[in-house]
C-alpha cells in the first residue's frame, strides 16, 4: 500500500484505541469519563506507537497497557 494510505490507516487506528480507551475510562475525582481528545493527547505524550499487525482491540486489552 502506499504510504498516505498507510497513515490514513494508521491515524484511524490511533482513532479507534483512543475512542476505546476513553469508553473505559473514568476521572476517579470528578466521576466523568475522560474525552476522546484527551486520550489522544496523552497517548502522543507518551509516544504511544500504533502496531498495525494486531487489531485495536488487541492493543487495548489490559495485559498491554502499562500501570
């Protein structure tokens, strides 16, 4: 594939687990989930890298995320 398609697919699995990640996840001090941009942000502070031979649900699943 070519590369602008390569990272269309890429940022649209970027997308994807931070939408899943945000679906999960709760401020524990003000009981909100966290927004789906925020969730972005902080995946790009961390130099979250996207893998794209697994499926995002694979990349979300517990044993993945670091604590």
């Amino acid at each position: 594939i070519s590369e602008k398609e390569r990272q269309s697919q890429l940022e649209t699995m970027f997308r994807d687990i931070a939408s899943i990640v945000a679906e999960k996840c709760v401020n524990p001090d003000t009981k909100r989930p966290y927004t789906v941009i925020l969730i972005e942000r902080a995946m790009k502070d961390i130099h979250y890298s996207v893998k794209p031979s697994k499926s995002t649900k694979q990349q979300v699943s517990a044993e993945n995320i670091p604590v």
